[in-house]
C-alpha cells in the first residue's frame, strides 16, 4: 500500500451513507501522476466526492506536491481505465517547485466580502469566524463561490445559491462538488483550531424552502480544549 492509499484507508464520507472509490495511477519518469475519486451522481454523493478529493490534495501538497484538478477527457480515461461509479474527480500532480498550477494560488482570484456568502446568528469566537474564512478563499469553478453559510456558535449551516445562469447538470454537479471541497478547507481549519467536525443533514431544513437557496448539510463544532 503507497502513502496515498495508506492515507485514503483512514478516511470517512461526510455521511455513513455515502459512497466512493479512490485509485491512484503513478505516472513514469517524470510524468504526471493521479489521483481519481469516483462516486454516484447524487447530490450528497458529489458533495462528498468534492470533500474527500479536497482532502487527498491537501495531503499532496503536504508532500511537495503540485496539485490541479483535470477533467475527465478521453484521453485521460484510457490512461486510468474503468470507474466503479460514474461522478469523477481526477487529480492531477507531480513534484515540481518551480512551476505552479496558477489554479491553484488562491489570491490570482477575489473572493465574495464574508457578509455576503455568511450570516452570523449569534456572536461567534474567533476561532469560528477562521473556520468560515476558510471557506471563503476555497477555490470553485469558474469562481463562482456558490456557497452560503448559516453561522452559529456551535453550527454552520451549509446551503447552495441557486444561480438561475447554473441550470446546465453539468454545472449542477461542479457548484455540489466544489461546496463538499469548501467544507474540506473549514474542516482543516477546524483542526488547527482544535475543533472536532461531525456532519449531519437536517431533514428539517431540507425540507424548507429557502428562497434561491438549496440546503445542503450542516457542520457540527465540537471544541475540544
């Protein structure tokens, strides 16, 4: 088992429910390498496929590695050969210090000022408000930063924007998937803050009907000092 697998082995979905598979294709003599995470083409499927694919690049890059994300052309599906399911993200890296990714240099692109993607219910610490930062700079197709945040002091409440310009399935499936990567990033947050992170789908909230918005899960904060 390489480091990746041996990493991916001590995951878990943002749910009991969700399902994925992870193969990791090394490329040779300098090539590039990558890493797949396939899922089924449900909503909390592919938010989940963006969050577990945001945590083994996180991983990469802890490692050296120059990370990108790459779609999931022809060319490339001969290379990696056959998915269990059919939602796939493909990450695409390989050791080179001198030559970065522009996608992946989070201040090339602006972000959304925090009172427009969040709304604070309560006072928070600041250990909260770092957590929702997080969030804020994660990166998203296109830049389109489709997350809305529902903050409370022990609880975020996470939710879609419901862009009328995004009707496209396609789309669809990019704004789920780089929300499940937005939640990596405040997840990863979370622990430098000494916050544990559980996840739950509020039936209730599920259920309402949010005007231009689409609920999507909600993350539990757990301090633990």
């Amino acid at each position: 088992m390489d480091l990746i697998e041996k990493y991916y082995s001590h995951l878990s979905g943002i749910t009991e429910e969700c399902q994925y598979t992870m193969k990791h294709v090394e490329g040779v003599a300098g090539a590039y390498s990558y890493v797949v995470v396939a899922s089924p083409t449900d909503k909390m499927n592919i938010v989940n496929n963006g969050y577990i694919s945001r945590l083994l690049e996180n991983y990469l890059n802890t490692k050296g590695m120059n990370t990108r994300l790459r779609n999931p052309d022809k060319d490339i599906m001969r290379i990696l050969g056959k998915m269990e399911y059919d939602y796939i993200t493909i990450i695409e890296y390989r050791k080179d210090e001198k030559k970065k990714f522009a996608d992946r240099v989070p201040y090339l692109l602006s972000r959304l000022a925090m009172s427009k993607m969040s709304v604070f219910k309560e006072e928070v610490d600041k250990s909260v408000v770092n957590i929702v930062e997080a969030a804020r700079k994660s990166n998203s197709t296109f830049n389109n930063q489709p997350w809305r945040l529902v903050v409370y002091s022990n609880r975020i409440h996470v939710f879609c924007r419901d862009d009328k310009d995004f009707l496209e399935k396609q789309l669809y499936e990019a704004k789920m998937r780089d929300i499940g990567m937005a939640i990596a990033d405040m997840e990863a947050t979370a622990e430098d803050e000494w916050i544990i992170v559980s996840y739950e789908a509020n039936e209730k909230l599920a259920q309402k009907q949010v005007k231009n918005h689409e609920y999507v899960v909600t993350l539990f904060l757990n301090n633990t000092v």
